[in-house]
C-alpha cells in the first residue's frame, strides 16, 4: 500500500485539495496510521505559523511595507562616477575649451560695442575690495570661527560632564574661548577713503602700506612696500621698498627703493629713480629725462617712450617704442616700429622683432655699441591663414573625435535628450534667449554669492555647471540637426556624427564663424536649461 505524499498532507492541511482528491486522502487516512501521524505534524505547523502571522497591533496593522526598489541599472551607476569625474575634468580642460570657442569669438562679434577701460574697471574692483574686504573678513570669518569655538565647546561638556555641572563649565569654557579669541588687528598700515588719501610729507610709516581711494598721493616717506589701487595716484615721496600700484594714472616722481611694478591706462615716471625693476602695462609708458630704473625694464603697452636711463636691459611690447636714453645693456623690441631719437644710446646689442625691417628709424646722433639684429615677428606672433595649416585640420579632426565621444556617452546616459527639438519661430528664440540669460546671469550671481566667502563652494559649483553646459550646448545641438537630416530609425551614432561635422565646419566659416558659435551655443544652453527644468517639474508633480 503507498503513503501519501508531503505535497497531498501539506495541502490537506491547508485546505487546498481539490474535492475529488480531498475524499481520496480521508479514505486512505481511515486505513492508515503513518499517515495520521504525520498529517497531524503537518496541521501543527499550519497552526503555529498561522498564530505567528496573526497580528493584534493596531500600530503594526497600518505598517505599510515599501514597494520593492529596483536595484541601479548600470546606466546609473555610470552617471554617478561620470558625475563625479566630470566636475574635476571640466575644471582642468573645458575653461581653455570655452574661452577658446565662445569667449574669444563672441569677443571678435561684439567689437563695435562700447567696453569700459579694462584699468578702470579693474581699478574699481580693486578699490571697493580693498575698502570692504577687511570688514567681510572679519565680519564672516570672525563669526565661522567663534560659532566652530562655542559649538566645540559645548560638544565636549555635553560629552565629558553630567547634567548638574554643564552650565557653570560651559560658561567657563565660553569665556576662555571669548578671552583667547584675539581682536581683530592690523599688521599693516591700511588707509581706504572713497575720495582722497594723502600720506602728508612730513609723514612717516614705518610698516608696508595698503591704501586705496580715488585719489592717491604720497608725499611723505614709507619705509615697507606700498600698494596702491585708485583711480589717480601720485607718488612723490620716498617708499623704502617695492612699489604696487593700479590705477587709471599712475605717476611717480619719487624714490623706489624695490621693484616697481603697475597697470594704468597712463604709467609716467617723472623725476623719479627706480632701484630695483620696472614692471608696467598700459596704454601710455613713459620714462622721462630726469628718471633712473637701477634694474631691468620691462614694458608693455600702445606707446613707450624712455627719455631716461635704464642700468640694465629693457624689453619693450609695444606698438611704438621711442628711446632718446641711454639703456645699460640690450634692447629688445617686440614692436610696430622703433624709434632711436636724439642722442639716445644703447650699450649692448639692439634686437628688433617686427614684420618689416625698415619700420627702425634711427638718428643721426643715436649710438648702439653692440649688434643691430632684425629677427622678425617670432612664428606664434604672425597673423596667418589658418586654413592653410596642417595643425588646424588636425585639431578639427581632434574636436571631432573627442565632441562625438562626448556626445555618444552623453545620449546614452540621458536618453531624454535625444527627443530635444529645435523649435521654429517664437520657440527657437525663447530656447536662445534662455541660453544667453543663463550665460549672462550664472556668473553674475556667482560672483555675488562668492563675495560672502561662505558661498565659495556654491560658485565654484555654478561656474564649473556652467562650463559643462556651454561645451555641451553645441553637441546637443548637432544631435538635433543630425536627427532632421535622417529619417526615423537611422542609427542614433550616425546621425550625431553627421550633426558633429556640420556645427564644426559652421563655426569655422570665415567672418561668421564666430557668431554662428555663439548662436548654437546660447540655442543648445536653452534647450537643456529646458529640459532640466522639465525634469525638476515632473519629479516635483509626481512627489
């Protein structure tokens, strides 16, 4: 006679045997004494796992059990490390890309529009973080690092000390902190005005200067260096070290004892003597006949004109360069034209690099001990065709390779790109309109934000999120036209591709390469701009 099975006794007690089979297992039960032993195991453990699922809780009835989560696919994991590498890649290798593409370009499109002088502007920024920077630092550091002090203090009472004893100790600890913490103190002299300061010619400052207004003069005596940033500054006193100085005009017709080094749109040395270099850049550069630079001069600038003397070399970028001085050592123009006036004199050897030899003009009374020698404009300095190198195709070649890797990598781990449209008409402008609001307003409020110091991170954040969208903008760009080229169902790697080469060969379109840039740069910015938004929406819609 056979037994029953386990899987008839297990549903027998569950009660889950059909009818038929149901009467087959009782028949045999009433013949069989193995099997009512074993079936009578097998309806125990039907009861005890019954009584252990019952549940009389009514907190745990309305427990509800999370839906089961899918695990990352490997197109999220790949995002997550791609996002990663991303902020580190993009920091290194897409500003040089950018400014490149975008900035220098969109520079050549908007010359006719009127720029601030680049002395003044700067001269301004200068000044206003000179007069409000101490006061931010002190205000924001000073407050991080007392609340980082109290917070730590309280930590470790809380941590080392019972309940009764933590007032008074926190107390104690709180005012050591308040006591150690030092005041805010100056190891320099700082003077800042948002008009006029004068160092007065009796005066004597005994330490390095920092000091800034519109107006600058120092007529007394400083026995450290001195920086300046203003709109004018003049310095007729004496300044025992290195000279700092950023301004619109700058004129020294004192004594230097160091290095002089600064930027205006006008950088005049009158009477004045120099004792270590000359550093200076702007549009005006002159050294007059009563002035002396005991070192080197280097100068860049539209117009440099030495009257005086110069002990050592002198290297000179400029568009024109007239010496009638005497120059201690060589001279060495970078230059339009050059100019030996007078009795000008140069010791050592003349080297002229220029497009055309007959742009040196020398008088009749104007020596050069050493060698005349006409170099030309060096290689990377000459204007030429681009089109007619070998270099520019290969870096073309090298853009494209490295956009469609981009590009392949970037629609893959977003899919949704792939459906982005450029719209006609009115869409198409608000696409552009959103991309250059993005570019104009990005590092405006990063520059806002990163004022505060405690919002650093943030517009680091913003400009490198910036950056990526702008080299991404043109690929994205490509996909759309690629995908208007081709029917549905061409190869997406094809069409990318395709869309690739020609948004490269637009912005290499003499004349109009640039804007043609711009353009597709501010369209595909709008366009993910839009898409992130969208994505923002619907995940908020759905939560």
């Amino acid at each position: 006679m056979s037994h029953l099975t386990p899987l008839q006794m297990s549903m027998y007690a569950d009660n889950a045997l059909p009818a038929d089979e149901a009467h087959t297992v009782v028949a045999h039960l009433d013949t069989c004494e193995t099997c009512r032993i074993l079936l009578s195991a097998y309806q125990s453990e039907t009861q005890y796992l019954a009584g252990a699922m019952h549940n009389d809780d009514p907190d745990l009835a309305e427990l509800v059990i999370p839906e089961f989560s899918r695990p990352a696919s490997l197109r999220g994991f790949a995002m997550v490390n791609l996002a990663t590498g991303l902020v580190i890649w993009a920091a290194q290798f897409l500003w040089k890309t950018i400014f490149g593409e975008l900035i220098v370009n969109a520079a050549d499109w908007l010359t006719s529009i009127y720029l601030p002088d680049i002395y003044a502007v700067a001269s301004s920024t200068a000044l206003y973080f000179i007069e409000e920077g101490t006061a931010m630092f002190d205000a924001y550091l000073g407050f991080i690092v007392v609340s980082l002090l109290m917070i730590t203090a309280l930590s470790i009472v809380l941590a080392r000390y019972r309940a009764r004893t933590t007032a008074g100790l926190f107390v104690l600890v709180a005012t050591l902190g308040a006591v150690t913490m030092p005041a805010p103190v100056s190891a320099l002299e700082i003077r800042r005005d948002k008009n006029n300061v004068t160092i007065a010619a009796s005066e004597t400052i005994n330490d390095t200067l920092i000091v800034a207004a519109e107006t600058i003069s120092i007529e007394g005596t400083v026995t450290g260096d001195v920086i300046a940033a203003g709109a004018t500054i003049d310095v007729s006193g004496s300044v025992g070290g290195n000279l700092f100085t950023f301004a619109e005009t700058v004129n020294v017709r004192g004594e230097v004892g160091g290095l002089a080094l600064g930027a205006a749109s006008s950088y005049n040395l009158n009477a004045a003597t120099v004792g270590g270099d000359l550093w200076a850049a702007g549009e005006s550069l002159r050294v007059d006949s009563d002035s002396r630079v005991s070192r080197n001069a280097t100068l860049a600038g539209q117009k440099t004109v030495i009257e005086g003397s110069v002990s050592s070399d002198v290297t000179a970028f400029s568009e024109s360069v007239e010496v009638s001085g005497n120059i201690g050592q060589d001279l060495e123009a970078f230059a339009g034209r050059v100019r030996l006036l007078g009795d000008a004199h140069v010791i050592g050897d003349l080297r002229f690099r220029s497009a055309d030899e007959d742009r040196l003009f020398r008088s009749d009374n104007a020596r050069v001990d050493g060698e005349v020698e006409f170099m030309g404009t060096p290689e990377e300095f000459r204007e030429q065709n681009p089109y007619a190198t070998v270099q520019f195709y290969l870096w073309q070649i090298a853009r494209l390779i490295a956009a469609f890797l981009v590009g392949v990598v970037l629609f893959w781990l977003v899919p949704g790109l792939r459906s982005l449209t450029i719209g006609a008409g009115i869409d198409g402008l608000k696409s552009a309109g959103i991309g250059f609001l993005t570019i104009v307003s990005v590092p405006i409020m990063a520059v806002l934000v990163a004022i505060t110091l405690i919002g650093l991170p943030f517009s680091f954040i913003a400009v490198v999120g910036l950056l990526t969208g702008v080299y991404l903008a043109k690929i994205i760009v490509a996909g759309v036209i690629g995908r208007m080229l081709f029917a549905e169902g061409t190869r997406p790697v094809l069409s990318l591709l395709v869309g690739i080469s020609i948004v490269i060969v637009a912005v290499n379109l003499p004349f109009i390469g640039g804007i043609v840039s711009f353009l597709l740069t501010i369209i595909g910015l709008g366009l993910l701009v839009q898409y992130l938004f969208g994505l923002i929406s619907n995940r908020g819609a759905v939560a």
